[in-house]
C-alpha cells in the first residue's frame, strides 16, 4: 500500500479496512469467545482534501466486525443483515483538535453519509457508508502542534473506539528543493536544484536523482509519476495514465534523512515506457500523442503512525507466517494516521529540435508522433 491516495481514496480505504480486518488478532480477543461487536476505524486525515465543490472535508470509515465461531456464518448473515455497517443513528462520531497539552481544542461531529469514493463493477456493494465533517468545515489547523482524535461512539451499547495522530507539516506549495529531480528537468535556468521547473526532460545529460525534502512529525514518504497521453487509432481517441511509483514508503533514519533514489540511467523515462506499454499488441495504424502539462509527481508524507503500520504489516516472514496486526485505536481495532502531498505539473517541450523529441524518436516502436 502506498501513500498515494486522495483520489484512490475510494480503492485505499477497501484495501487497508480488508487487510486491519484479516490480521491476526491480539491476545485480548479470544477468538472461541461469544458472539462479540468490535468497531473498526479507519482515517487517514489529509489538508488537501476536499468535496465536489472544492471544500475542505474529512472522510472516516466506520465499520463493525464480529468475533464468532460458535454460530454458523450463513445463520449470522441471515440475522445481522447490516453485519458490516452501522445502522443509522447507531454511531455518534466526531473529529476532535487536540492542543499540544492534549486538551480539546475544538470538535467537529461527523455525518453518515454514502461514500462518494466507492467505485462502481461487479463487486461494489451497495450502501456503502463514510462518516464526514459538515458543511462550513475550516479544514485541518494551521497550528502545527495541534493533533487529531477520532472519536465514535455506540448509541446502543455506549462503547467508545478513538484513535489519535498528527499530522506532518505541509509543504509550502512553490518551496525550493520541495521535491526536485536532480538532472532530469530541462537545465533552462541553470539551476539543476531549482524546485518545480515546469519543463520535464525525458532524456537527461547525466543521471537523474529523485529527492524530497523530509518533513517534521513524518515517518513515511512516497513519490509517484503520472504520464499522460493519447492513443490514436483512425477516430478514436483514448486517453491513457501511466504511473510509476518511484519512491514507495520510504522510512527515514539517521543515516538517510531525506527520501531519495538514484534512477538507472539517463533513458529512465523511455525505459519505463518500453516496461509499460504492450507495443507489439499495438493495432496497425495506432499513434500516440502528448498533451500539454503530461506530467505530475505527487510527493507524499504520512504520519508516524502510518510508518508503524507498515512495519508491522511487512514484519510477517516464513517464521511468523501470520501477519500481525497493528492497530492505535482504543476499544477497537484499525488505523488512524495523517499525511500531506505535494504535486508538481509539468509539460515536455515538443518543439521541433527539441531534446524531448529526439529521445523519443531513438525509439519508433513507442509510436509518438509530433508533426
């Protein structure tokens, strides 16, 4: 699982609850014990963030499980048609402010409503339910020093889970050495440290490094490409993205303080095309073309608390052949974490003579076309 998520928030969400649900589960849960509810949350707070208007929001899941062997499993679904989510009115919830004291600052309550995020196919259930900040929400605090708790409450049997993290310092959008590729942005303003240079070099003169400037109260980073173009076949006209996870949770130490990675070689990025795109399965008469602005690197830093779950998630070996579980939430189970990103958009000068060009031209069978 990769940092990378708001707009995979939908996919994220189904794949972080299913693997907290199937870990292995601690000692204070006996697993041959009575028919029991456990509360699972799972949120991943995150500033940038927000709704189909383009205001902030917070989205949390907030789910039931049950711990049983003594029923059969066809008798509990027959019984607890809801035996994943929580009825309406069931939870009261909310997003509290912590100050730096761990006193509440401010509180926020959270609505039921239906996730927006949920993919459609064959295997979207239906009634799929998230709990969000209301309407008029500020967003997350510009304090730095300010925490968040996520609170849920049982109306029925007034059991309470809560799961507590901060989150790590925003980036400032702009800021040099944010996040830079040495040598593989075009050396226009020679400066080969300069932050966001809006042109992209595909084709380097030296190896190109990927960096991001490590942020305080962060314990886990990651750094992804999207390149997007066009497949032209006759009319037809098919948008594509391809992505490349080039720094994939990466945890820093004393040694290594700051996310990095040194690419292959100075054809780093037509290398990656060639691994990506099937071009020997390409219908006669198929070009592709690229859009302006066809690149973006998203920068992500996720909280400690994420790091800690990473850990544990990868600490399962042929010894330990149980995944452990990691959870930080109080009378519960799951996962409650922050994390900031940053992205960079850029273009690729296809001017004619251009450096951009003649990388791609060394290699026909990738079917660009610039005239």
């Amino acid at each position: 699982m990769n940092l990378p998520t708001l707009r995979r928030h939908g996919a994220l969400l189904s794949t972080i609850a299913l693997a907290l649900s199937l870990g292995a589960c601690e000692t204070d849960l006996d697993p041959n014990d009575d028919y029991r509810e456990t509360t699972f949350i799972y949120a991943i707070l995150d500033p940038a963030q927000v709704d189909a208007n383009g205001q902030p929001v917070q989205r949390i899941s907030i789910q039931k499980a049950f711990l049983n062997t003594r029923t059969n499993a066809l008798t509990i679904a027959a019984n607890e048609p809801d035996s994943v989510t929580f009825r309406d009115g069931a939870i009261a919830a909310e997003l509290q402010f912590l100050r730096a004291d761990s006193s509440l600052k401010l509180s926020y309550p959270l609505t039921r409503v239906p996730n927006p995020d949920k993919p459609t196919g064959t295997f979207a259930t239906p009634g799929q339910v998230v709990y969000q900040t209301p309407v008029g929400f500020p967003g997350l605090d510009a304090d730095t020093t300010v925490s968040y708790r996520v609170v849920a409450r049982n109306t029925r049997t007034g059991t309470t889970a809560q799961g507590a993290t901060s989150v790590p310092l925003r980036w400032v959008r702009d800021r040099i050495n944010t996040l830079w590729f040495r040598a593989a942005y075009s050396t226009s303003y020679n400066n080969l440290q300069q932050s966001d240079l809006r042109e992209f070099d595909p084709a380097p003169l030296s190896t190109p490094r990927v960096e991001v400037q490590s942020q305080r109260r962060a314990g886990i980073y990651s750094v992804e490409m999207d390149f997007r173009f066009l497949e032209i076949n006759g009319t037809d006209t098919v948008r594509r993205t391809l992505t490349w996870p080039i720094i994939t949770n990466f945890q820093p130490d004393i040694t290594t303080p700051n996310p990095r990675v040194i690419l292959a070689n100075e054809s780093f990025f037509t290398d990656f095309l060639l691994r990506q795109l099937q071009t020997a399965n390409d219908p006669v008469g198929l070009t592709r073309r690229i859009p302006p602005n066809c690149i973006t690197f998203r920068a992500y830093a996720g909280s400690s608390q994420w790091g800690q779950y990473i850990n544990v998630l990868n600490s399962s070996s042929a010894i330990i052949q149980t995944t452990p579980e990691y959870t930080n939430v109080r009378g519960g189970r799951g996962l409650v974490a922050g994390r900031v990103q940053h992205t960079v958009t850029q273009f690729i000068n296809t001017v004619p003579g251009s450096r951009a060009i003649a990388a791609f031209n060394r290699y026909p069978q990738l079917k660009f076309r610039f005239n």
